[in-house]
C-alpha cells in the first residue's frame, strides 16, 4: 500500500491509501472517486477488461493529476489517464504508474520502494515556486 495524492478542483490534494498491483494493467480508481475530482464520466467511453478469475469489469477512463510525498517536504507530481470502476480501493498498477518507477520490493521487511524513473511525466504544478517569505532581510 502507499498513499497516493489526487488534485480535486479546488487544486487541493485528496491523499488515499492505494493498493500496489505490480499484476495490474492500469491505475483503477473507484467510481466515487470521479465525483470527488470533478469528473464526468458519463462521455467517456466504457471497457470490458477480464479479470483474473475470469470475470468481466467495466473500466471508464480519463485523466488525473497524481502527486506522490518522497518526503513530508519533496514530492513528484505527473498526469496520467486512468480507469474508473466499480472498485472498493483503487489500484496502483503498471500504465499511468508503476511505468514510471523503479520498484524495489524488500519482503523480509515488507517495504516497497519506489524511484522516479526520467521517464515520469512531471507537471508544470510539480515545481513549486520559491518561498520568498523565509530568506532573511539585508
């Protein structure tokens, strides 16, 4: 599991528990998870993904902003198109995410680590702008 940020509308972030799939074609997110980022997913087009135990899904897709904490003061921050679906907790798996990473997996101590890879598509949002207010007066 990581913690996984989403850009809402207002530009906040919405931090969730995400489950690491390295099985997983795509990132899938729950259905409310659409209206809660201000998402109309009624135009968009609908799949037919099988599942592993040989059912049948419904995945609608489109885009999000993703910001994962490195630390509590850097982070990366990149866009990628995801699916929607009828899910109880999303899923953090290979297009849109794990491409992105080089993941390590440590199962003796049960700790993933995940490194940016310079394939990550930063956004512009990523580079926050220096804080002026803490350099000291001349």
């Amino acid at each position: 599991m990581i913690s996984l940020g989403t850009r809402l509308r207002d530009g906040t972030f919405h931090y969730e528990a995400f489950l690491v799939d390295t099985g997983s074609d795509d990132v899938i997110l729950p259905l409310y998870f659409a209206s809660l980022l201000g998402i109309d997913l009624n135009r968009a087009k609908a799949f037919h993904h099988g599942l592993a135990d040989s059912s049948r899904m419904t995945v609608r897709y489109a885009d999000v902003e993703f910001r994962l904490a490195t630390t509590p003061f850097h982070y990366v921050q990149w866009r990628a198109t995801v699916g929607f679906a009828a899910m109880p907790r999303p899923i953090f798996g290979w297009a849109g995410g794990l491409e992105y990473f080089n993941a390590n997996f440590d199962w003796m101590l049960a700790r993933m680590t995940l490194v940016p890879l310079p394939t990550l598509p930063l956004t512009a949002s990523a580079f926050p702008s220096p804080d002026r207010t803490r350099q000291l007066p001349m």
